[in-house]
C-alpha cells in the first residue's frame, strides 16, 4: 500500500468570539486533511491553529502541509515512524500542521488493522469527562455564566485568566460564590502573570479551592517555575512550558510543574503526546489532554489517545462546546452531557461531511 494523493482544505469554523489572556478567535482556523492510498483506504487528520500560542496560522499551515504531501506521495503509509521522521527531517516546529498529518496516518493505519484507534494504540475504553471553559470578561459576567453551566450540570469549570493579580482574584470570588465549594475549578492564565504577579494571584486565591492553575508566567520564565510551587499551595499545571518529551523530562526533573497539559498542537500529534505521557508518569506528574479550536473529528482521536494513555487523568476537551456556529463532522465522538463517548468504528471513526468541505478551499497533492 502507498499512498497516492492528499487533499487538503482550509477548514474554517464560525465561531462566537472566544477571549483568553492573549488575544481573541471568531472562527476556527483549522486545516483538514485526508490521506488517500492505493488501496482505497484513507485517514483523516485535522489540526488547529492558535496564532498567538503556537505561532502557527491557518496560511502557514496549509502551505507546510503542501510540502509535506509532496513528500509522502508514493510512500507507505504504514511505515509511521518513518513517514513522521521525514517531517520533522523536513521542517523544524511546525507542530500544529504536523498533528494533522500525525493523525491522518494513525487513522490509516488503525483502519488498516480494522480496529478503532484506541485498539491499536493498546487501550481501552473507560469513563471521560470534560471540564467546560469560560472565557475572560467582567466578574460578573464570568460568575452568571459560572452558574448557568453548574445549573446545566458541569462537573468541572475552566476558567481563563491571566490579567491583573486583584482583578482576576475578584473574578473567581464572584465565580466561587456563584456556584459555590462542590464543583472543581481550575484556571488557566495563559502566560499572562510575570512572577510576582503570580504569587500574588495564586496566594489571593488560595481561599477558593484552586484543583490547579495552567501555564501561570511566559516560557521565558520556566526557570521560576520551582519557585513559585514553593509559594503557594495551588498545584501548577505546565502547558505551553511542554511542546514534546524533551521539555516534559526538564520541567519535572526540576520540579517545576504538578501536572502537565497535553495537546497536540503542541506535541505534533499522538506518537509525541505517548512519550510525554510516560516520562510525566515516571516522575509521578499526571498529565490532561486539551486542546485549541478543534471539530469533534479531532476530538475523537484525542478520546481514543486517552483511552490509550493511562498517565491522562484530567479531560479538558470542550474544544467544540465553547462557541462552535457549525458542527460539519460525521461520526466522531458524542457529547452526553459533559460525558464523551466515542463512535464505533475502525480508526477514528470520523469525517468532515461532503457538503461542507464544498464550501471550503481545497488543494490536491
């Protein structure tokens, strides 16, 4: 089996404008690929951009993953280790497209094997839970939103911030008395705290049942990380501070982090996202898989990767739940309440339907 052509679309999402620490999405910009054979089987991928997190566009994007079919066409596609070697042989970072490609192959080669990818990745099935985010706004806002979602039955919220220590402080009081002790909250600041405004925000919200705070300070400021663990009693969640296994070994082996967000924007896809997983559960670091701005295609293959990743305790995966206008998927998982269930089916199990792909531009390669 070889492969014979990619297509490639531009897979925009309208979506309700989302506000995090570092800038504002009204749509998603997402690029989907599929990876056909000669043998008439084919593999999905689709990845997301987030501009100012990554550093990749929905443009980059899609003129990388041109490059990268030219270098696939002809090859097989069974060969994954090879087929991911020559990616990265080709062009450094880039991860965000190069999950898509990832994905696609892990589709392919699970299709191949007729068993859903969490099968062939040596999982198996088990209970997942998605927390739901809210977004950066007034107090007052963010807690009346806080309320309907626990009233609507989240069994965990999300909630971004990352601007001024008291301003964000007032923003969880007003959270916490909203919907009370009973339910989970973690937050996520994206990066933006410098450090001392770190340890004043963590140490103002240590009263309200922190479960943990993502990504506290800039990058640049991970040799702090140790630093601000000691000052404060909230477990620290590494995410941009974690690309791939390399920087998983470094942030646990200084103990810098409590726990570790994985997201295949970040990691380049499945096979990375395995390694982070188990060098996190050596160090004893347990790990939660998220995401950007992904469909429930995407979706299904992190739920599958989760049901193959044992060191991934926590469920961040409401990335089609926070402001989506269009659901263009077939298949994929379901959403049952907060709870995620997958599609039976071998690989993915999942596709972007023909009539929305007629809206969007597509390559062949």
């Amino acid at each position: 089996m070889v492969i014979k052509e990619i297509e490639i679309y531009r897979l925009s999402i309208p979506m309700e404008p989302f506000v995090i620490a570092t800038g504002v999405m009204d749509y998603a910009q997402n690029t989907f690929i599929r990876v056909r054979t000669d043998a008439e089987l084919y593999g999905v991928g689709e990845c997301s951009a987030f501009p100012m997190i990554v550093g990749e566009t929905q443009e980059t994007c899609i003129a990388v993953a041109k490059d990268f079919a030219k270098i696939w066409v002809g090859k097989d596609p069974l060969a994954l280790a090879d087929r991911l070697a020559e990616l990265h042989t080709y062009i450094a970072k880039n991860s965000t497209i190069k999950s898509a490609f990832d994905m696609a192959l892990y589709d392919l080669a699970a299709k191949a094997a007729g068993v859903p990818l969490y099968q062939y990745l040596g999982g198996t099935p088990r209970e997942i839970h998605t927390d739901i985010t809210i977004g950066i706004g007034s107090a007052e806002d963010m807690a009346a939103k806080a309320l309907a979602l626990y009233e609507g039955g989240a069994v965990a919220l999300k909630v971004k911030l990352g601007k001024k220590p008291q301003e964000d402080i007032a923003r969880m009081k007003a959270i916490r008395q909203a919907v009370g002790f009973d339910i989970p909250i973690r937050i996520d600041a994206n990066q933006g705290w410098t450090y001392e405004e770190a340890v004043e925000a963590l140490q103002g919200l240590e009263p309200l049942k922190i479960q943990f705070c993502e990504q506290p300070m800039r990058t640049y400021n991970d040799h702090l990380l140790a630093a601000l663990r000691a000052e404060t009693i909230v477990p620290i969640m590494a995410d941009e501070s974690v690309y791939d296994h390399h920087d998983a070994e470094r942030i646990c082996r200084t103990d810098s982090c409590d726990y570790i967000n994985i997201k295949f924007s970040k990691s380049s896809g499945i096979a990375e996202s395995l390694k982070i997983q188990a060098v996190a559960k050596e160090y004893g670091i347990p790990c939660m898989i998220g995401g950007m701005l992904e469909s429930r295609l995407a979706l299904a293959a992190k739920a599958h990767f989760a049901y193959a990743a044992d060191n991934v305790k926590f469920y961040d995966l409401d990335t089609c739940m926070v402001g989506h206008l269009e659901d263009p998927v077939i298949g994929g998982v379901v959403y049952d309440g907060y709870a995620i269930k997958l599609t039976d089916g071998p690989g993915i199990a999942a596709d972007i339907s023909e009539e929305f792909l007629q809206k969007c531009d597509k390559w062949l390669v």
